[in-house]
C-alpha cells in the first residue's frame, strides 16, 4: 500500500468543494453528495490498493466509475446535467490503464450512457434546438479527444518506465560484472604470490614424509599411515593451489567451427559418466535445436556446460528432471539448463558466480565462477532466473560467428 501523497489531498480537497457546492443548491438529491464521496474513494483507493494493476482490475474499477457516473447524471438533470464532465473519470482511467482499442470502447461506451438520456426526453415539449444538438456533439467529441490524448501520454509514459526499467537492469548487470572482474583481477595478484609461497613447504611436507615413510620400521604401521594420510592430503592441497592457479590465469581460447549440440551432447555423456552409481531418481532430457557451426573454444564450452549440469544435478537431491536445451536466438545460441532442485535465495542470487561462494558444505566455490569466466571470455551472458524451492534456470547466450 502506497503513502498518502499530495495529488491524492488536492484531489478529495476539490471533490469535497464539489460535494459543498451541492449542499447550497436549493434542490439537491442526498445520492448526488454520496455518488461524489463514493467517486473520491474509489480515485484514492485505485492507486493506494493498486486496484488497476491487471486488466480485470483495471477494468472493473473503470465500470463501477461508469456505473456511479450515469447515476450522478441521472440525479441531476440527465443530458443537461452540468456533471456531465465526470464521465471523464472513467475514460481518463481507461486511457491510462488500457490500449488504444479499451480506451476507445470505453469512450464509446461512457458517451453512449450520456446520449442514452435523450430517450428520456419528451420531444414534443422538449425541442432540442440545432444549437443544443452541436454542443452535444461537440462534448462526444472532447470525450474521444480527450481519451486518444491522454492514451497517447500514457502509452509513451509506460514505455519510457519499461526503457528505463531495462537500463537499470543492464547497468546493474554491467555493475556486477565490473566487480566480478575486479574481484577476479585481485584474486589473481593474491593468488600468485600464495601459490608460491604455499607450494614451497608442500614440497618441503611431501619430501618429509616420503624420507619417514622410507626409515620407519615396517612393523610401525601407524606411522606409515600417518605418513601416506600426509602425502595424500599434501597432493591435495596442490592440485588446489593448481586450480586457483589456472582460475585466475587469463583464459587461452582456441577457437574452432564446431556444432554445440556436439558439444552439449559431450557433456551430458560426461555427466552420465561422473554420476554413474549415484543414488537419485533423476531424468535427465535433451531438447536441441538445429544450430549452424560457428568459432568457439569446444574444450572451455563443454567444462562450462558440464559445471551447469553437475550443479543441476547436486541441486535435485529428492530426483527431479534436468532438462538441457539449445535453441537460436537472433545472433545468439543459448544453452539452456533447468533443474527442478531446492533452488536459490534471493539474497544469494547476486553472489553465486562470485569466486569461493558456495552453498555445498563440500565445495570451493569456483564451478559457476569458471561458467562465467569461459562465457565471459567468448563475449557471451550467463544469467539465473531461481526461487528457493522453485529450481534454477541457467542461460547462457554465445555469439554466433558464422
């Protein structure tokens, strides 16, 4: 609900001077006053309750505006009633809600509720002069005038907000690629003077071991587990290291003409390989479209489309649907991975392709950000559309070059 605001105080400050004035006329009808309020209310509440924020809301507030309109007329003096202005509530609210074609019946439709009076005129004693016949013509004709204008402001309004809504997005975007891009730069610089320093004592660690595993008795068994659980984890921690490493490196793309499905086809088969005896009640559909060959890094593209389904597929843990598909977009080629898993936070949506976030308790948190950075590196998009418990959309747009 939105906060009072200063039109919605000048506007019931008028309606109220209109509903005093009727209080001074020497004849009045009490409905006259109420049908004023009721307008007032109505006016107030469509913007504070959003009462118009579909076309079926919009458009039942517009025919009870109608309604209480040809009863205000009907009060006072039908077709020479001077209020016959306020069916310029409904028309203005259609103009600004609707298309050209709902505003134009509305406007049909309010001026023939107006005309409809003239059935009640008795025409015998009530002659209505050529003079009087022009000027309700000439109001009919305000009416269309007024909605074609009003929908013309409106209509260039919505499309100047869904513009601006577009370019707030892609700055955002923009935004958060430049600090991706920041991050990934300092991490670069911190992880090359690391790698350094920590594979030094690795080293040092790794060739200890090796001389006690050597020298011990072969009766102490203890020791030489103790001395393998060393090496092992030692040989861990470097390839680690290897992996920031060859992160934070720039990517060396070797372009070639290939086919992506060929290559979205290659992951999908290493995905079957890797979870191969998992547990898990999980499909697992391919939907590729024809897509002509164009210059990509099949290696780096094939890793990208592998990390999607394997985070897909560690997303499902209940089984679900992993759904993949291709399909040409303009002077794009989308890849398309869907899961039907727990989902995303919305507050974690913004960090996933940052570099060590992670919500796996097993994870390093640097799958989705090798995604981006080999999308990134072809001139492609990669974005997420996910609610927690909804499942997760990942698109990824590559330029065709053909």
């Amino acid at each position: 609900m939105r906060k009072i605001r200063g039109t919605d105080v000048v506007w019931l400050f008028f309606l109220g001077a209109l509903a005093a004035l009727v209080v001074t006329k020497p004849e009045h009808s009490v409905y006259e006053w109420l049908i004023l309020l009721a307008l007032g209310a109505i006016q107030v509440a469509e913007a504070h309750l959003e009462l118009s924020s579909d076309t079926i809301g919009a458009a039942l507030v517009i025919a009870l505006k109608l309604a209480l309109c040809y009863w205000l007329v009907a009060e006072t003096g039908g077709v020479e009633s001077s209020y016959y202005l306020i069916f310029w509530l409904p028309i203005v609210s259609a103009a600004s809600n609707l298309g050209l074609g709902g505003t134009l019946l509305n406007t049909l439709i309010s001026s023939a509720l107006y005309l409809s009076f003239l059935f009640l005129v008795d025409f015998e004693t009530n002659y209505i002069p050529p003079e009087g016949q022009r000027e309700l013509t000439v109001r009919v004709l305000f009416f269309f005038l007024s909605a074609i204008l009003v929908n013309r402001f409106a209509t260039e309004n919505r499309a100047k907000t869904e513009r601006l809504a577009q370019a707030n997005r892609e700055l955002r975007e923009a935004q958060a690629e430049v600090q991706r891009s920041e991050r990934l730069a300092a991490l670069g610089q911190l992880s090359a003077g690391l790698a350094h320093e920590i594979r030094n004592p690795l080293g040092v660690i790794s060739a200890s071991a090796e001389i006690l595993e050597k020298n011990v008795a072969k009766e102490n068994e203890v020791a030489r587990e103790v001395s393998g659980f060393i090496r092992s984890e030692v040989h861990r921690t470097n390839e680690l290291v290897t992996r920031f490493l060859n992160f934070t490196r720039p990517s060396s793309l070797q372009k070639e003409r290939a086919s992506l499905n060929d290559v979205v086809r290659g992951a999908v088969s290493q995905l079957m390989k890797q979870v191969k005896g998992r547990s898990g009640d999980i499909e697992i559909k391919q939907d590729l479209h024809e897509l002509p060959k164009f210059s990509f890094d099949a290696t780096l593209i094939e890793s990208a489309v592998l990390n999607l389904l394997l985070n897909g597929y560690e997303a499902m843990t209940s089984g679900g649907t992993l759904v993949i598909r291709t399909r040409r977009n303009g002077s794009m080629a989308e890849i398309e991975v869907v899961d039907s898993g727990v989902g995303i936070k919305e507050d974690q949506l913004e960090n996933i392709f940052n570099p060590f976030f992670t919500t796996k308790p097993t994870g390093v948190g640097l799958g989705l950000t090798m995604v981006s950075k080999f999308v990134d590196s072809h001139g492609g998009k990669i974005s997420v559309n996910s609610k927690a418990g909804d499942g997760a959309t990942f698109l990824v747009s590559l330029p065709l070059e053909t």
